[in-house]
C-alpha cells in the first residue's frame, strides 16, 4: 500500500464522494479498508459529521477491529473512533435487539443460541439422530431466514417432501425460538429488519442514529444484509447516503446465502449510484495479476475492469502435475523448503491453499517428514468441541443463572427427563415474569403450567446448581476448592455415562480423554500451578476466565509456520508465497450436482471461477499451482484432468523471464546458507 498521505486518483475520489449512494469496486489487494477508514476520517473531519452518527459494517470481528483501530490513528483526536459503530452486521442486530426487544416481545436478556444449540433443538424437532440430515435441515432454514422466507413460503415452495418436511421444522422451530425468548445467529438480522417493516417510528430513530453507512465486503451481502441496509439508508425525505465497497469477481459465499445479484440491484433501487473503481492493485506482481485478469475473463461482467500492479512482472506462475496426491504433497513440501532456503525467506511467507478441508491431511504429513511447522486455517478449537461447551455450559450457568443457552444445554445433557414441551412451558412462564429460564423454575403460578413429574426434575437440576454457586461463590482460600467442586459436579451428573450411553466405545473413551484434560488442566488454573498465573481461583473465576480465553482464542500472534487453508478461509489474506493444490476438474471446480439444470451448473462455474481468481490473488511473489494425474478416493484410485481454469490462466503467452529479476546464482546459494547458519537460534 502506498505512505497514508498518498492516495491514487480514484481512492481519492471515493474518499471525498458524499453527494449521495457510492459503489466503490475494489478490485483485489487495491486498498478497500483504506479508502473506508481515510472516508470516516473525511465524514468527521472535513464533512463535520458526529462520529456517533457513522456506521461502518463488515463480516469479521477482527476485521471491525482493525478498520476501528486505524481510524483512531488516522483522526486528531483518536478518542472520536471509540463513538463511532464499527461492527460486524451481528454485532449491530444485537445492539437494535437489545434496545428495542420489546417491540418484538423479547425480555431485553433474551439469549442468543449457537450453532451447537440450534443443531440439539432441530435434533429434538426432527426426532432424528441422522446428524447430515439435522445439518441439512439447519442450513435450509438458515438460508429461508436469510432470504427473508417465512415458514408458509418455504411450505409452498418445496419441491419434494423433504423439503417439506424441513419447512414444517421451520415453523416449529420458530415457535419453540419465541417460546424460550432466544434468537439464533441468522434473527440478528431478520428481526431487525422485520422490526423496521413494522414499526416506522423505530426505523425513524435508526435513521436518526446512523446517518452515514459503510459497508464493507458488499459482494458478501445476503438478500436479509441488504434489506436492512436499504431500510436503514432510505426513507421519505431522506437522501440515501452509504458507501458500498466490494468486488464482483471475489463473490464466493453463494452457498451460504450471499447473493451477487445485491451489486445488480444496487443501480436498480438508486438510479444516480456514483460507480468508482479501483484497479490498481498493490499487492501481486504483474504475471500473477495477468492470470488472475485472464482467468476472471471468462465470467460474464457486472462491471469491466482489470488489474494492474507497479510490482514488476515477478517471477513466472508454475503450474505441476503430480503422479498423485501424496507425490503432490511429498512436492510441495520439498519445493517450500528449497524456495524458502534460496530466497532467506519465514516459514509464514508461505500458504498452501485448497479446495477442500480432506486435501490437507497428506500436506500436513508431508510438512511433519520434513519438520516444517505449519498451522491449519478453521481447525477446531479445542472449546468447540461438544464435550467442553457440554462442561462450560454448567460452568457458565453457575456463574450466571440468567445464561438461558447454557440452562438448555446443561439441563439437556445428560438427559433428565427435560423435553422440549417442559423447556416451552417454562420459557412461556419465562416470558409472562421477564425473567430467565432458571429463576422461572421458582416462580409463582408454575404449577398450573406444569405437573409435578415435569416440574420436578427442573427444581433439583436448579437446586444442585444453586448449591454449587453458593460454594462455588467463596473467597479462594484453599487451592483444592475449585478442583473439589469440579469433581463433586462431574460425579453428580453422571457425564462420563452419558458418554459411553451416547457413543460407541472409541468416541466415548476419546471425548472422556478430552473431559479428562479439561477438567486437569482447570484444576491447575485453580491451584495457580503450572498450567496457571501464581494466583488461587475459586470456581467462579475459572468460568470467567474459560469464557474470555473461548473469545479472544485466536488472537495470538502470527507463529513463524507455514499456513494451510481453504481457498475460501483465505480470502482477505496475503502471502509473499502460494502453493494452490489440486487444480483439477472435479476439484476446482468442484463436481456439484452434474443432474442440476443448465443455469445452476453455469452459476456454479462461475463461482468456482471467482474462487480460483481469489486463490491466485493471495499470492504476491510466486505462485505455484499444482494437479495430480491420480487420485485415491476411497479405496480406488481415480484418473485425474487438469482444471479448466489452468489453461484460462493463459501461461504460455509471451512468459519470458524478466531480466530485472533477481536470478539465484551459486555466489547467492552461498550466501544463503551463511545466512541460515548464523541467524540465532529461537
């Protein structure tokens, strides 16, 4: 990126357009977050705008707080960035919820279900232990809400009875969702949105609030993502003023609701839209940028525009074929270390990308053969697996008995005798008393919701845990405390049972192993030993701090490895060195549903396409593309054909090698080696 006082033509331009709607085309590595933050720079400081008053949204907590952090360096007075909503599209539901969940009939704590959570309530919906089908069922309903389809518009739209059957759970789901006053991730955004449908004042006073919009990612945006910016940035007698920043050729998450046709609709719904693009590309060098150009040229064009870089040519995009997958891999491996090696380069210039999680278990071998430290993009969190959240669950309701997800899920695993019409008539009686699930187990009029055998279980989970709590709740005077209630719990509920009950002997003995090295290493978080800070903690303090290490996990520094990642997990990400593996038909692209009709297969290409364009834009000096002429699948072994998209790349058109480039002579080998050799140790 060029020095922050320098900006080229057209960033200049979307910095200072404010006349009206703005679509800015960013075109890859052109230097989109800069031209949004030096933009609510110039809203505050040129535009006289109250920083409270600008809204800035993107896909990734992360990404929110960069943008935030950069703009507090850009502005005079840094303290101006801490008023200003830079979130994520969820994070602002949640703020419009929380403020007006009464217009909704939510209680203002109302919960906030996980994936896991809502994959238990579609189990029970489905009665099914089938867990593809629970997930098929999920992400159906994921994208109905997304697209704004209400449970009778996904009934009359169904093709086949499964369908059918999932848009019944819909409804169900829906009503058990109200029942237990909880949202899931995708009601974050429709409820908002409903609520502004409905309630014009509501929308008024948004309005009021959020007076400039930037949107970051636009391409990214669902049909639910845009309704809600259109419903926020329009209204009578007001000037729709948003900025819009994406790229068309990056659009990759059709799968998971996103929708290309929001840039098409963009000049529909505001006819004096100011189109800017950015083209200038300060990342690649020339060749890489020059096959990304030839590849995306396939795709038909919302909005012409190609890349350019002042990087100079680089070095030539190789493209490989391997004999099979483990050749392909043992390459890789050897020709990162030998490149690597020549050009003095970290261990994190390097990223091998791929299609497909599978692809990466012969990679990682073949890095561990050659003692090549590497990190996996999306791997599980040890937090994330069901048998810790099953354990945090308890944790975090004895720490917070107004924790309505963890109440769920604790008083659910193991079973009890707890259902879903228990769970309902208590979250109506939840509802009646505003309170939470927990203290609506004590309340008055109960009864008359309830029978004895349903209302029974319910006050001795509750009782055992106000038990705990209360001990849980003493001053840390004895190291043991925390480690004694840990074992009194897990003997009281029975959880290594329910394992071996749930599960076939291996998964159970694997998941106990883990419960076992959670609740160990817990125990020595208590103590202050080794695996702690010196200090004693009592139980309470272990839950708070087990629930800020699950949010901030990730945010560690970069370790000097070599990242292998997903093609999609990799977007928005850079590295000096790209491997991208297993170019082949079949692959990338990937196969797909070969009977869908005719336009489905066209828009699927398509998007294959922009996927592999997203893949070589990463790269910033050398790119290595590689395909097997074998495969094992299975226990078979499969016949492979490069991908389409390799000869799109158009390598064999005038590829000479520059004479500028630096050439690794002997002398340079040397010198390498030397290098190596005396750089200290770490």
């Amino acid at each position: 990126m060029p020095h922050s006082s320098i900006m080229n033509q057209p960033q200049r331009e979307a910095v200072r357009y404010i006349d009206g709607p703005c679509l800015v085309l960013a075109g890859a590595g052109s230097g989109k977050t800069r031209v949004i933050t030096q933009k609510i720079t110039h809203l505050i400081e040129q535009c006289g705008y109250d920083p409270k008053n600008i809204a800035a949204l993107t896909f990734t907590n992360k990404a929110a707080a960069e943008m935030q952090e950069r703009v507090g360096k850009l502005l005079k007075e840094p303290k101006q960035a801490k008023a200003l909503t830079v979130s994520t599209f969820h994070s602002l539901g949640v703020k419009i919820l929380r403020q007006e969940a009464k217009e909704l009939g939510l209680k203002n704590s109302f919960s906030i279900m996980d994936s896991a959570d809502c994959f238990a309530l579609v189990q029970d919906l489905a009665v099914t232990t089938d867990k593809q089908l629970i997930r098929r069922i999920q992400n159906a309903i994921s994208l109905w809400k997304n697209a704004l389809a209400s449970p009778d518009a996904a009934l009359k739209a169904a093709v086949d009875d499964d369908e059918a059957q999932a848009a019944r759970i819909y409804r169900n789901y829906l009503a058990t969702l109200s029942a237990y006053q909880a949202v899931d991730f995708d009601d974050l955004i429709r409820l908002p949105v409903e609520l502004f449908r409905a309630h014009e004042a509501v929308r008024d006073r948004w309005q009021r609030r959020l007076r400039y919009l930037l949107i970051d990612e636009y391409q990214d945006t669902n049909t639910c993502q845009y309704e809600l910016v259109k419903l926020l940035a329009t209204g009578p007698g007001k000037k729709p003023m948003f900025t819009a920043v994406g790229d068309d050729d990056q659009a990759i998450y059709a799968w998971r609701g996103a929708t290309i046709e929001n840039l098409k609709q963009l000049q529909t719904d505001f006819p004096d839209l100011q189109v800017i693009k950015l083209e200038q590309n300060y990342r690649s060098s020339t060749r890489i940028l020059q096959a990304a150009n030839a590849v995306i040229g396939n795709n038909p064009k919302l909005f012409e525009k190609t890349l350019w870089s002042e990087h100079g040519l680089g070095d030539p995009v190789t493209v490989v074929a391997m004999n099979d997958d483990e050749h392909e891999a043992e390459q890789v491996a050897m020709l990162l270390s030998a490149h690597r090696f020549e050009r003095r380069a970290k261990f994190s210039d390097y990223a091998v990308l791929y299609r497909g999680n599978h692809q990466a278990r012969m990679v990682e071998q073949a890095l561990r053969r050659e003692r090549i430290p590497y990190t996996v993009s999306g791997g599980q969190s040890f937090f994330d697996r069901a048998e810790i959240k099953d354990l945090v669950s308890y944790l975090r309701l004895i720490a917070n008995g107004d924790d309505d997800p963890a109440f769920i899920r604790a008083i659910t695993t193991p079973k009890r005798g707890v259902g879903q019409a228990t769970l309902e008539a208590l979250g109506t009686v939840a509802g009646q008393w505003q309170c939470s699930l927990f203290e609506a187990v004590y309340k008055g009029g109960i009864e008359a919701k309830l029978p004895e055998r349903q209302l029974r279980p319910l006050r001795e989970f509750c009782d055992f845990i106000n038990q705990i709590e209360a001990r849980a709740s003493r001053p840390s005077g004895r190291g043991d405390d925390a480690a004694e209630l840990l074992d009194e719990m897990m003997k009281e509920i029975q959880y290594e049972a329910h394992l071996y009950n749930t599960f076939d002997e291996r998964q159970a003995k694997e998941k106990w192993q883990n419960v076992l090295e959670f609740t160990g290493w817990l125990k020595e978080k208590a103590k202050g030993g080794k695996a702690g800070d010196g200090e004693e903690k009592n139980l309470l303090e272990l839950t708070q701090m087990v629930a800020l290490m699950t949010m901030l996990e990730g945010r560690d520094e970069e370790p000097d490895a070599v990242r292998l990642s997903t093609l999609h997990a990799s977007k928005g990400l850079e590295y000096p060195h790209v491997f991208l593996i297993g170019v082949e038909e079949g692959i990338l692209p990937h196969k797909g549903d070969p009977d869908a009709p005719v336009e489905t297969l066209a828009a699927r290409i398509q998007e294959e396409r922009r996927l592999m364009y997203v893949g070589i834009t990463r790269a910033q000096r050398s790119l290595h593309v590689s395909w097997c002429k074998k495969r094992k699948r299975a226990r078979d072994t499969v016949v492979c054909e490069p991908s389409r998209f390799i000869a799109e790349m158009k390598l064999d058109e005038g590829d000479a090698r520059p004479k500028e480039e630096e050439k690794i002579t002997p002398q340079n080998r040397l010198a390498n080696l030397k290098a190596l050799l005396n750089r200290p140790k770490t």
